[in-house]
C-alpha cells in the first residue's frame, strides 16, 4: 500500500532523492566547467521532484527507462555515483564498463533497464518490458520517461496504442518542460497539452504540476498501482521546466530571460525543502546534515572515478557481438 503524499516520510525521501539529482547535476556542471571532464551532458536542474517522486513510489524490483536527459531519473532510481562518474569518465568500472557514457547509462540490478540516445525510442521498448512482467505473471511495473518532443514522434503514438491494446503494466510520463531541443512547445504542437492524446488510445491520461511534489506523487502512485493491479498503462504529463539549456555549454537564446528567471524564483527543490522545514517535518541542521553527506559521497564517487583504469582495447568488440567474428 503506498502511503499518502501528505506522509512526512514520503515528502521527506522525495526531498532526500531530489537533493541528490540536485547536487549530482551541480557536481557534473563543476568538473566540466573546471575542465576535470569532458562529455556531452544534458543537465536535469527543475526537473529534480519529478524524478524523485517516481523513485519513491517505485519498487526496487520496477522497471525505468528514460533519455539522455535522464540522470535524475536514474539517480531517483538508486542508481549509485561511484559507477555513474565512473561511466561519464569512460573509466572500465562505469555502470557500461566506460564505453557507454552518459546517453548509454544501464543498471538493471536495481531496474534501470535503458537510457535512450534516440528521441521516444525508449517507448516501444517499455513496452516490451512491460508485456515481459506480464508473460511471467509478475506485478512489476515499468516508468517510460520522455520529453514533450517526442510525443510528436511515430514510436509515441504506436506505443501508447499497444499498451492500451494489451494493458500493459506502463507508465508513460512525459516531462513536459516546454522546449523539445531548441524549439517551444507552442511552436511544435496546437494541443494546448499531451495527456489528452491518451483518450485516442483509450486509455487514462493526466496532467499534473510535477514541481509540485504531492501532487505528483499522488498521480504516480495511482497510475503505477492501477498498472500493477493489471488494469493497464496511464499517460501522465508532469509540467516542469530545465533551467539550462538543451546541452551544457547551451546559449539558451531561445529561452526569454523573464520566463527563466520565474522558474528559478520558483526552485521546485528549494519549494520543497522550505516546506518541509516551515511544516515542521524536517529541520534546517538535519537537512544541511543529509547534504554534507550526499557532497561527501560525491566526493568518493568521483575520486573513485578518477583513479579507475580506462577499458582495454580488447574490450572494444566485448559487448558488441555474441561471439568474436573470425577475422
């Protein structure tokens, strides 16, 4: 039984995850900043609560896809800092053994099935896990996260019809943060919102402020129960916002100065923790004490990372083939 929003406890891990995506995304923007790493990274900063709210109503044992913007995702997941460093720096203890890198990241021993570098192409491939747990008469239920943009793609209309088609155990959400790339939202879609495309379907869809943390908690709790329940998949739109741009290193021109600057001046993450702190469910010194903690095993993280060997290059075909091709 998944307790209710209002549960201190249940706001209070959601702020624990959001802090850790939170400073993750800092720590990650620092050391390509200070030159310690470079990547092509896609930074998550506001859209921390909905990721977090799906991590705590998940199970262990449930699956999540996502995108290459999907660091918060995966972090909400479980997914640990010392193989994910390790991944981004190409170091052979990375979740992928290095040679996946951040728009490949893969945990499955906690759920985190595929990150995918192809926009909605996470989609059909939900599904697939989806019609897997139920092959198998499990209960587990698998979170398919994408952007506002790929709800204008092929794969997103073909999966939402086959999983409502066969009630598969899906949870589609789509973090609607009103740019696909460099383009608006306005400029790519007449629907005013997604979550009204799954009546086409015939299956429930939502629309939900996901910087609001009980609120979408309580929307993903009653989608991912009604999937485990087998009475199939929901549609919910979480509307949210980056605060960067599309890629880091992004001159956001595209993005107006005054609707950057209202969505800072309303940091879901720091909404949240001046609740939980003026509702009396949390103090500052507890707080200030699970961040030093969170920043120290940042710190180990990627000192671990560093130190860590790149991959032999006889690893360059392990993983590609099933058995090496005579040459």
């Amino acid at each position: 039984m998944t307790a209710p929003a209002t549960d201190p406890q249940v706001l209070n891990r959601i702020y624990e995850l959001a802090a850790r995506i939170r400073l993750c995304d800092e720590r990650v923007i620092k050391m390509l900043t200070g030159g310690e790493m470079a990547i092509i990274y896609y930074p998550v900063t506001g859209q921390e609560v909905l990721a977090a709210a799906s991590g705590a109503v998940l199970r262990a044992d449930d699956y999540v896809v996502t995108t290459y913007r999907g660091m918060h995702d995966q972090v909400a997941k479980g997914m640990p800092f010392g193989p994910l460093f390790a991944e981004y720096m190409g170091r052979v203890s990375g979740a992928c053994k290095g040679k996946g890198g951040p728009m490949h990241i893969t945990y499955p021993e906690l759920g985190i099935m595929v990150t995918s570098g192809i926009v909605g192409g996470g989609l059909p491939i939900a599904n697939g896990l989806g019609w897997a747990a139920q092959l198998l008469g499990q209960d587990r239920v698998t979170v398919v996260n994408f952007g506002d943009g790929a709800a204008n793609i092929g794969a997103f209309h073909e999966a939402l019809n086959l999983a409502a088609l066969w009630d598969l155990p899906v949870v589609f959400l789509c973090q609607n943060n009103r740019y696909a790339e460099h383009t608006s939202y306005a400029r790519s879609q007449r629907n005013e919102q997604v979550a009204p495309r799954a009546e086409g379907y015939g299956m429930a869809g939502v629309t939900v402020d996901g910087n609001d943390a009980a609120a979408i908690y309580s929307v993903l709790a009653e989608a991912v129960a009604k999937a485990r329940r087998g009475e199939g998949p929901t549609l919910v739109e979480a509307m949210t916002y980056r605060f960067n741009g599309h890629y880091f290193g992004d001159p956001q021109e595209y993005m107006p100065t005054e609707e950057k600057k209202a969505a800072k001046a309303a940091d879901p993450v720091k909404a949240l923790r001046r609740k939980l702190i003026d509702e009396g469910h949390a103090n500052e010194e507890d707080l200030a004490a699970l961040e030093a903690r969170i920043r120290a095993e940042l710190d180990e993280a990627v000192a671990a990372a560093k130190a860590a060997p790149m991959p032999d290059l006889a690893e360059l075909y392990t993983d590609v083939y099933a058995e090496e091709l005579a040459s």
